[in-house]
C-alpha cells in the first residue's frame, strides 16, 4: 500500500468510501499525475503543484491552489471555503464532478505553465 491508500484507510468506512471517491475522480481527470503524500495529506503533482485533499471529522478538505478556488467561487459558493481549499461536509454529496473540472483546469493550468507560486 503507498502513503495515500495508507492514509485512506485510516478513516472509519463512511469516510473511507468518499476519500476513495475523491481520490479515483482526480486520477482520472489527471492522467499521468503524480500521487504523493504532502503536508500530511494525499497530493497531486503534474509539472508542478496540482491538488490536494484531506479528510477531517465532519468534511473533506480539497485544496487546489488558489487560482482553482478563483476560477470555481461561483460555483463552490455554498461550501465554505478560503483562499486556497474548500470543504466538502459529510452529510452532503460529494460534487466530483465539480472536483473533476476544478482538477482539470488545475491540469490545463500547470501544462501551459500559468501555475504561478503563492
């Protein structure tokens, strides 16, 4: 098992099966990403930094940089969020599909080289 399906799978099952899901939508929306483990959570690297996200008590952090935040607020203005993350509560459905398009815009973002440090 690598870092990120060890972290996985500390987490009671409920939550388990969200994190799983969040995990599959972002390989799939960016192939050929690196899966890491940083800043104590799960991380995605494609020339450069792409998201991130983590499981907490009673929601799922995902963090995909700043400029991801940005191009999403409308869309991520029902949860809260902050700067760079936005959670995602248990008792709601996960929108993966938002998570899909926020991480492919993060992917088109790194390959043409916009992704700029914060």
């Amino acid at each position: 098992m690598n870092p990120v399906e060890q972290y996985i799978h500390g987490f009671p099952e409920e939550v388990r099966i969200r994190l799983w899901q969040v995990r599959d939508t972002i390989l799939k929306a960016a192939p050929g990403a690196e899966e890491t483990f940083a800043y104590m959570m799960p991380a995605y690297r494609l020339k450069g930094p792409l998201v991130y996200f983590a499981g907490f008590g009673k929601h799922i952090g995902f963090y995909p940089t700043p400029s991801g935040i940005e191009a999403f607020k409308e869309e991520i203005s029902g949860y809260k969020y902050a700067k760079g993350s936005v959670q995602f509560p248990h008792h709601k459905p996960l929108p993966l599909d938002l998570i899909r398009r926020i991480t492919e815009f993060r992917v088109r973002e790194n390959l043409i080289g916009l992704h700029k440090k914060s």
